[in-house]
C-alpha cells in the first residue's frame, strides 16, 4: 500500500470514527435529557416549601435585607 491510499484508507476509518462518536453524543445527550414530569413536580415543591417559608418569616423582607448589605458594603 502506497502512502497515499494508506493516507487515505487512514482519513476514511477516522471519518466513521468520528461519525460515531458525534452518534454516540447524541444519544448520550438524549437518554440524559431531564424527566419533564419529575422537574415539573420538583418546581411544585419548591413553589410551595418557599410559600411556607415565607408564610413563617418573621424577619426583615429579602428587600429589606439586600438593601442593608449594599449600604454596608
């Protein structure tokens, strides 16, 4: 096998090599793609555990707070 067609024959297997690593990707990046329904329900947690909280706050307001630290600082 002369240079060019091992060259060749080289660039051709490094091709398909490539094509299915980028393949590969995809799938990898489609079976990790988040559970609609678990981040749904998540959020819905969050949503209400961050309701509570506030409902149960009786400290200065997040506002109050954040203005404090600026003048501070």
């Amino acid at each position: 096998m002369n240079k060019t067609a091992y060259r060749n024959n080289l660039k051709e297997r490094l091709d398909r090599l490539t094509h299915e690593v980028v393949q590969l990707k995809s799938i990898l990046i489609y079976q990790t793609q988040p559970d609609k329904i678990k981040v749904k329900a998540a959020w819905k947690d969050l949503m209400k555990a961050s309701e509570e909280v506030s409902n149960l706050w009786s400290g200065c307001s997040a506002l109050e707070e954040i203005r404090s630290q600026r003048e501070t600082n």
